[in-house]
C-alpha cells in the first residue's frame, strides 16, 4: 500500500475525504442510471444507461478497496458527503429522457475533470485509481454519440438542452466550489505554489485555486457542448 509522506494525518484526512466524496458520488451514478434507464424510449437505449450504471458500481467498488486499503470504513467516509451530493441530485432531477442523457453527459465529464485535476496532489496509488475510475471516454462517448442522435433526430430538443446543461453547469460548479473550499482539496497547491510562482494547476501565484479550477470546468464544458452543436 502506497501512502502519502510529509504532513501524513493531514495527507491521509485529504485522501480520506477525497475517496469518501468519490464512493458516494460514484454509488449515487449508479443509483441514478439505473432508475432512468426506465425511462428510456427504447430497449437499447435503456441498455447503454444499464451499462454505464454497472460501470459506475465497479467504479464505486474500486474506491472503497482502496478506501479499506487505507483502514479507513467505507461508510464513515461517505457520510459526510452524502447530505450535499444527494441534494444536489434532487436540484437537477430530469424531467425526461433526454436530460437524463444530458445529465449524465454533463456530470461524468465535469465531475472527471475536477478529480484529475487532484491528481497533483496524490501518491501514484491514489493517483492511478482516479485515472482509472475517471477514465470514461467510452462511457462520454456512447452519451454524446446519444445526443447527437437525439439533436439531429429533432432540433427542437436544442434550445431546451442547452439551457438544461447550463443550469446543470451551474449546480455542478456550486457543488464542485463547496467541496473544495469545505474540505481544502486545492489549499495546498495554492500554498505550495507560492514560492515557486505558479499552482499546481499552472495558475500564477495569487491566483485563487478554486476560482481558477472553475474557470477551468467551465471552458472545459462550453467546448463539449460546441461539439454537440449547443451554446456552452
């Protein structure tokens, strides 16, 4: 087992929190697809949600041997996070099929860049299982290739997934800016950085860590949605 050196409490509370907010989110994906692949307007569709959601709970398997790895209970870790994550699900619940897809579009892709960008800060065992876990170009490519379909198969779907995205954007960057600041995922890195001119994520010294990762998932997110054909 491969565990972090200097300053070790705070590193493993770090890795800890991390992980425990990775499960849960990971548990609540899988919960997630597989209630609205029952919304699905078709067999297949219904198939690739009930796929991405067995992914999800590998995933979610993965974290919580690593996390036991640590000597650290599952449950203990996820609890702290699971009032936040689940309010943040019942503000973006679907109306339909189609912002289901959207959600699930929107939420892996954002949710895989605010853990990479972590990935600075983590020994090469943690590090690799985030890399792992957050490894979902098959997955964002099924859901985008869906979209696509869905946009081309009926234009007037655009306008309304737009503004769904947008909103969905905006309750992720909120959740992402709570996680960060409650539980100092990017204070080192700012700290850190100061001596040596620029942060972890490349950002110059005196930059706000977390206010420079959102502007960084932002952009992100508005180039996946020119690709789908959608205002960012």
């Amino acid at each position: 087992m491969s565990t972090p050196t200097p300053d070790s409490a705070r590193d493993h509370r770090f890795l800890t929190d991390l992980l425990g907010v990775m499960a849960y989110s990971e548990l609540s994906a899988f919960e997630r697809l597989s209630s609205d692949a029952r919304y699905a307007p078709a067999l297949r569709d219904r198939a690739v949600l009930g796929r991405l959601a067995v992914r999800e709970f590998e995933h979610y398997e993965l974290v919580c041997a690593r996390l036991r790895d640590m000597g650290e209970d599952v449950e203990g870790a996820m609890v702290p996070f699971q009032r936040s994550v689940d309010h943040f699900h019942e503000r973006t619940r679907p109306a339909d099929w189609f912002e289901s897809l959207m959600k699930a579009y929107v939420i892996d892709t954002v949710s895989a860049d605010f853990y990479r960008s972590l990935i600075p800060r983590l020994d090469p065992a943690t590090a690799a299982l985030v890399e792992q876990v957050q490894a979902s170009e098959e997955a964002t490519g099924v859901l985008r290739e869906r979209l696509k379909q869905a946009l081309a198969d009926d234009p007037r779907l655009a306008s309304r997934l737009a503004l769904w995205a947008r909103r969905l954007l905006g309750e992720a960057l909120t959740q992402a800016q709570r996680v960060a600041a409650d539980h100092a995922f990017l204070a080192v890195q700012g700290s850190e950085a100061a001596g040596n001119g620029a942060t972890g994520n490349g950002v110059p010294a005196g930059t706000d860590p977390v206010r420079a990762l959102l502007t960084s998932l932002a952009t992100a997110h508005s180039r996946r949605m020119t690709l789908l054909g959608l205002a960012g």
